[in-house]
C-alpha cells in the first residue's frame, strides 16, 4: 500500500487543502517508501513496521537463528546449546 495513493489520504487532502501533520496506521503501511513519504512532507507518523506483531512474540526472541538474536559467544555454543 503505497500511502500517497491512499484514498483516505487523498480525501484528506483535497477537503483541507493539505496534507495532516500526523498520520496513524497499522503495520500495512509501515514500508520503507511510506516512511519516506512522511519524512519528505513533513508528517509526524505513528505507524508499525511490517514485523513489530511477529517481534512480541516469545518464539521470535528466543529463536538462536536469528540476525536480530545474536549469540554472545563467539564459539557458537549458544547455538548448539539452543538446538539440542
């Protein structure tokens, strides 16, 4: 969903003559070229990035194989330690 095509979006702007300050969305909205969007017209956005439901999850921050879960060791056993 692209939010500059957005009716809701359009309606606001065609009745008021201008874009809101603030804008809120869900986790629809959250993709990088909407982040860009609000920063270049100046929109304070209170919107969820695509993985922040998936994130709260227990299974999400305890899974080992992970890029955002990094070991604290630098011999892997954490890993090892995380599969047995």
């Amino acid at each position: 969903m692209r939010m500059k095509e957005d009716h809701m979006m359009n309606g606001f702007a065609k009745r008021y003559k201008k874009l809101p300050a603030k804008v809120v969305g869900d986790s629809g909205y959250g993709s990088e070229e909407n982040y860009k969007y609000m920063e270049n017209n100046d929109i304070e956005g209170f919107v969820k990035y695509p993985l922040f439901h998936k994130e709260q999850k227990k299974s999400f921050k305890t899974n080992a194989f992970l890029a955002q879960n990094p070991t604290n060791s630098t011999t892997g056993s954490d890993i090892l330690e995380a599969t047995r």
